[in-house]
C-alpha cells in the first residue's frame, strides 16, 4: 500500500476516521465533557459554528498526517481541475429542477440567508470533511482503495443525517434519510474520482439538488416517496454518466500531490 502520509497506515486512518464521523459533533462533546462552546450571535450562528469547526477539524487532520512537502489543497481536492465537470453535472440536474417544478411550486417565503447557507455554505463544509478527508484524502494519501473510501464516508454520511433525523427514534423517516444521503454520498464520491480527484463536480450536485430543494416546494409524500427519490436517482446516475462519458480523459487523471 503507497502512502504519503507521515504516520503508519493504521493510526492514521483511525484519526482520520474519528475526525469524519465526529467533524460536526464538536460542539456537542465539548457540551457533553462540561465546556460549551456557545453559537455565534448571528441566525444559525450554532449550525454555521458547527460546519466551521468540521472544517477546520478536517484541514487540521489532513495537515497533521500529511507527509511533509505534499500539497494540502490536493491532498484534499481542492485543487482546479477546470469548469467543465461541474457544469456537465448542472446540466444533469436541470431535470430534477423541472421534476420538482411540475410536482411542486416555487417557495414564497425563501430567506436568502438560510439559503446561503443550507444551499453553499452547509454543503462545502460537508463536502470538504467527508468527501476530502474522508475520500481524497483516505484514497490518495492513505492508499484505501477508491471504493472502500467512497463506501466508509459515504456510511458516515448517511448516519450524520439519520442521526439529525433522529436516529432510531426517527423510525422508517429516519432509515430512508439514511439509505438516501448515504447513496448521494457515494455518488457525489464517484463524481469527485471521476474529475481528478477534486471536489467541484460532487459539489456542483449537493449544491445544485440542495438549491433545487430549498427554492421548490412539495408536499413531504412526494419529496420522500418514488416521484422525489426516483428524481435524485436519476440526476445523480445523469451526472455519472456525462462525466464518464464527455469529460476528456485527461482530466479524470488525479495529478500527483
């Protein structure tokens, strides 16, 4: 197993593993050991403290395991790999838009700021943790196989959200937000492999179906039911097949670190 990471395999993976599945639980262990750390004083001052500190919880771990003179910003995947991956997979998702416009309606109280942040902000963060860390970073740096990265943080994924649904108190609601963000974990994994190993393909579709979501409403029996999950499986298999398909070769290559 090729790695550049300065510690042997096995730590460093049990590290990297605590950082993704805890990066956005910070706040409630320090609660949970007697020292909170208060919000900030802003709306979703304690859900945008949350993400920063999985951010910084995420750039910290990478930078600590990474062998001396490798690239952090490429350890992680995010590195620019040009435009076109990303806008291959807006294009994929211009169908859900429409799904969700034909089922649905346009929201009428849309708050730019909860946008901003459940829709960009939100969406980087998870993205950066558990698809930088989580995949990149464990790929490339630690020599996991593709797969089993994309497989173990997409997990992770699917039980950050279970859990916000209420874990086994959420029930079949809960499983199903489960089995869903997990699957669009691995997918938005399979998208960032596809485009050089960096983020901005798998963002552009967490982003996009995240903005789709917020700014079109529709009743919760169709957003959780076969008309709302059959339109995420198909985006999210649209966008796997444009990037396999039309993004040149040379760009699905990961360039060194």
């Amino acid at each position: 197993m090729n790695t550049t990471s300065r510690f042997p395999v096995l730590p460093a993976s049990v590290a990297l593993l605590l950082a993704v599945a805890l990066g956005l639980w910070v706040r409630d262990i320090a609660k949970a050991i007697g020292t909170p750390i208060p919000a900030l004083p802003m709306p979703f001052g304690g859900s945008l403290l949350d993400n920063l500190l999985a951010t910084a919880l995420a750039l910290l771990t990478a930078a600590v395991l990474l062998a001396p003179g490798r690239s952090l910003a490429r350890s992680l995947g995010l590195q620019g790999n040009g435009a076109r991956g990303p806008l291959l997979v807006l294009l994929a998702t211009v169908p859900c838009w429409i799904g969700l416009w034909w089922l649905g309606a346009l929201a009428t109280d849309i708050d730019l700021l909860a946008l901003l942040m459940s829709a960009l902000l939100f969406p980087l963060a998870e993205e950066i943790l558990f698809r930088g860390l989580g995949f990149v970073f464990a790929q490339r740096v630690l020599g996991w196989s593709w797969w089993l990265a994309a497989s173990v943080q997409a997990v992770l994924f699917g039980a950050v959200h279970w859990l916000g649904f209420g874990g086994p108190e959420g029930g079949v609601m809960a499983a199903l937000v489960f089995a869903v963000t997990g699957l669009g974990g691995f997918v938005f994994a399979v998208l960032n492999r596809l485009d050089g190993y960096t983020l901005w393909s798998g963002l552009a579709l967490h982003v996009s179906l995240n903005l789709a979501w917020n700014l079109i409403t529709v009743p919760d029996a169709i957003a959780m039911g076969w008309h709302g999950i059959g339109l995420r499986l198909g985006v999210a298999a649209l966008s796997v097949l444009l990037l396999w398909a039309l993004l040149p070769p040379r760009a699905r290559r990961a360039a060194a670190l």
